[in-house]
C-alpha cells in the first residue's frame, strides 16, 4: 500500500506524538510506501527521502509561547498545499496524527478526493494549557472548546484510534464519535532491552559523570503538566528518612522547567543528588533507562507515556502517579506502584521500598518486562496495517456500489 502520515510535530520533536509517528513510518517502510507531511523547518517547503520515507515538508514558522521549539504550519494556503500533495501522492490511505492544522488540512482534502482518513489522537488539553496563564474557570472553558474542536475533524475520519483503552474513552465523553479503538503506540522490544553485562549502564554513567549510587530515573519533556518537582520533593524525603539508601534523581531530557528544578533541589538541600543530563540523542535512550535503578513518571496528562514503556522493556520496576492512562501500564505492587497526585510523601515511601529491597525490585522488574511484551511494535503495525486495509476496501467497495445504482438500466459495471 501507499501510505501517506499527517503529523503536526515529527523529527527532530521531542514528544510522544513525534516519537510514535516516526516510528510508525520507519516500521511500515518494510512492507509499504510512506510519504510524511509535517512542518517544515523553515519558511519553504521541502521535499525529501529520510531512510526510505518521503517527507513532504511543508512551510511553517516558530511556535513562540512556551519555549516548545515546535513550528506550525499558518493556515493561508494550507489546503491548497495538502491538496497538491495527495494528487501527487495518490495514497491508498492517510492517518493522520492530530487534529491541530496539518491534520485537519490533510482530513479536509483527504475527504475532498475520496481518499480513506485513519486518525489517531495524542492529544489531552492539559498539555497545551499549561503554558497559558489563565484561571480555572478560563481554563476548564479552553479545555471544552479544544475538545469540541478536536471532535469536529476527528468525525470526519473513516475509523479513530487512542493509545490505551483510557484514552479511547476520554476521547468518546468528548465528542468523538466511538467506537474509538484502543491501539498501543507499541515498542521495540529489540532495542529497549535489560543489558545483562551492564556495559550499557557503565557507558552512559561514566559519559554523564553519574555516580554509583542507587538511581531514580525520569526521562523526557520538563514540562509542567510532568509535575517532576514532585520527584525532586520526593528525593528529599527519602534522603532524609532513608539516608542509608544514598538515593540520587538521575534527570534525562530538557525543557523549560529544568532550571526551576535545579533550583528546588538546591533549596531542598539535595543538588548534589540531582543528574541532569539535558537532552540526548535518541540512539542513546535505552541507555539511559538501563542507568537507573527505578522509573518514575508524575506527569497528569498521558494518553499511554512511551516513557513508561520504554522503562518497563529495559527491565525496571516503575512508579507512577494514579491518573490517567499509567494505571494501564503500572500495575499497583506488580511491576511497581502507583503514588497519589500531588503527594511526594507517598512517592518517597514507595521509592524507599523499592530501593530498600532489591528481590522486590527484582521482581517487579521481571514483571514489567512481561507486560511490556504485550506492547510489541509489531502487533501495532499488523493492527494499523488491517485497518488501512479494512478501509481501503470498504471505500473501493462503496465507490463500486455508488456507480452500479447510477449507472442507466443495461449498463451496469
């Protein structure tokens, strides 16, 4: 099949959406023809081959509130653009990303010339409020407005899909018409991996100056909907519960909150427990889950969290805080712990658990790479795969009824 991607943000993002839209790409080049239509890096539109994948990239300018480093596409001309492309293309099929402008361009033309739509949502309105100073009141109202306009291009597509099954139904109390399908952004179980000899783990602490203690990890965006002040503040506590453990907070990834939480931690008394590494190359992550002892995730605004994945497929035990979709992948006492919001007392316990005991850990680390392997990348490709195909058919299906019962007595075809 020709397979075209529409996504607002793609390499070099940092983000869940990007990171599963490049990975879906590269894994349906094996079988397929992939074409990619994403913002451009600058003001003029490019066309190129990326390791087999055709990325049209279209013009786009900064995003400047909240110091993402994302571009956007402007609207002027946009569906003129998203046109061109489908005509040169001709794609037996688009999935698109998003609903935000290259989604909705590509859902309007796609629709337009007939062409199946696939959609997948990433998106939670917490993720984008946060950088907007407003009340509650304004921002429970954005949070309706957004989700009313997500829903508005999201019922234009043949089939919806979300990472988890939480995901599919927040997605359906918004609006979106159901039923959404629950399909897991998926892993490579292959390269996210325990490392038996521990040549990994040396590597990466040894070129991070990291020292040989016991090691919360978090990776990814430092962001406020992260909430990793709260695994600073729980640090804290079981430094000074626990000193015996000489925990430390192993920090992997950049954004706007990574100077305030070096300075929460100084003024908590524990900057020298704090390793923050800023971004690193994608080639380097799994790594960096491989130099932890544990994984903790605080964030409030997750569809799936490939984080969490990745943690569970290198074999760690991982913490996560009891809201949206983690409790799909923690497993409360199994592979780890789920923690309250907003409650770094009761992360702090767990992690003195988890780190106190290393057989608990052993455990729930071997448990995490079982249900890790649920999420295989293949069985997201063959699930994506069978609905491309499902509705490539069915649209050629419907074309072949529509011109039967047009066509003049004694000439059907």
């Amino acid at each position: 099949m020709r397979i075209l991607i529409a996504a607002d943000t793609y390499a070099p993002d940092v983000n869940g959406a990007s990171t599963f839209a490049q990975r879906l790409a590269a894994g349906l080049t094996a079988r397929h023809e992939v074409h990619v239509v994403a913002p451009a890096r600058g003001p003029r539109s490019t066309r190129a081959t990326v390791a087999g994948i055709v990325e049209h990239r279209l013009r786009a300018v900064p995003v400047v509130v909240g110091g993402t480093g994302l571009r956007f596409c402007p609207p002027v001309g946009l569906a003129r653009a998203a046109t061109r492309v489908l005509r040169e293309v001709r794609p037996d099929v688009v999935h698109v990303q998003s609903h935000f402008l290259v989604g909705r361009a590509l859902v309007g033309a796609a629709n337009r010339l007939g062409i199946p739509v696939v959609a997948t949502n990433h998106f939670m309105p917490e993720n984008l409020t946060h950088h907007v100073p407003v009340g509650v009141r304004v921002r429970a109202a954005l949070h309706g407005w957004a989700w009313a306009d997500a829903a508005a291009v999201f019922t234009r597509a043949d089939v919806v899909t979300a990472p988890t099954p939480y995901a599919a139904a927040l997605a359906e109390r918004a609006g979106i018409p159901g039923p959404v399908l629950p399909i897991s952004c998926g892993m490579d179980l292959h390269r996210f991996a325990p490392d038996p000899s521990g040549a990994l783990r040396a590597g990466f602490r040894a070129r991070h100056g990291i020292p040989d203690r016991p090691t919360i990890g978090y990776v990814g965006r430092l962001a406020p909907e992260k909430n990793v002040s709260e695994l600073v503040e729980a640090l804290a506590l079981v430094r000074r519960v626990r000193p015996e453990l000489d925990a430390q907070l192993l920090l992997v990834g950049d954004g706007a909150q990574r100077a305030g939480l070096l300075r929460r931690a100084a003024e908590l008394g524990v900057a020298d427990r704090v390793v923050s590494t800023g971004f690193v190359p994608e080639a380097d992550l799994p790594a960096a889950y491989l130099a932890c002892d544990a994984f903790a995730n605080a964030g409030t605004a997750e569809l799936q969290s490939l984080v969490v994945l990745e943690a569970m497929a290198s074999g760690l035990p991982v913490l996560g805080v009891d809201a949206c979709a983690l409790p799909h992948l923690v497993r409360d006492g199994e592979n780890g712990f789920l923690f309250p919001h907003a409650r770094p007392d009761a992360l702090a316990a767990r992690l003195a658990l988890v780190l106190g005991e290393p057989a608990l850990a052993a455990r729930m680390g071997a448990r995490s790479l079982e249900l890790a392997a649920e999420h295989d990348e293949s069985r997201t490709l063959a699930r994506f795969e069978e609905l491309y195909a499902l509705r490539r058919t069915a649209r050629t299906t419907a074309r072949s009824l529509q011109v039967t019962v047009s066509a003049p007595s004694g000439d059907r075809v």
